[in-house]
C-alpha cells in the first residue's frame, strides 16, 4: 500500500471540497501538489515548474518537498 503524505501541517498548501475536486493544491492557486511530482518525475526542475505555473514560488515548492521528504522518513507508529 502507498504511503500517503499528511499535507495538513503543510503551510504551502490547502484544499477545499468545491475547488479542483477537493484536491491538494499550493495555496492560493489551483494547481494540485500532484502536478509537481508529476513534473519532477518527468525531467523538470523546480525551476521550471514555478515557471510553468504562475502563482506557485519556489519557496511553496521546497516546503511541499520537504513535507514528503518528512513523511517518507517517518516512522511507522
């Protein structure tokens, strides 16, 4: 089974039920979190996602980064 990420305590992020189907988006925009690792997985740069994506910055992207980075390394309770 997959390891989901908690994004709740995650600052650069939110989601509401009625915006992109209730997806996790960076906040203030409609661009789901997804679309980053997608992205990255694909060859791209941070960089070149902030370019891609108006409204997301470079500071949203290393704090997502480092929310899965955290929850990849936790602990099984």
């Amino acid at each position: 089974m997959r390891n989901m990420i908690d994004w709740s305590s995650c600052p650069a992020v939110e989601r509401w039920p009625d915006r992109v189907s209730g997806v996790w988006v960076f906040a203030g925009t409609r661009v789901p979190v997804a679309a980053l690792f997608e992205n990255l997985e694909s060859g791209a740069t941070a960089s070149e996602f902030v370019d891609w994506f108006p409204g997301v910055t470079l500071k949203q992207v290393q704090s997502v980064l480092d929310q899965a980075a955290k929850s990849a390394t936790a602990k099984k309770q």
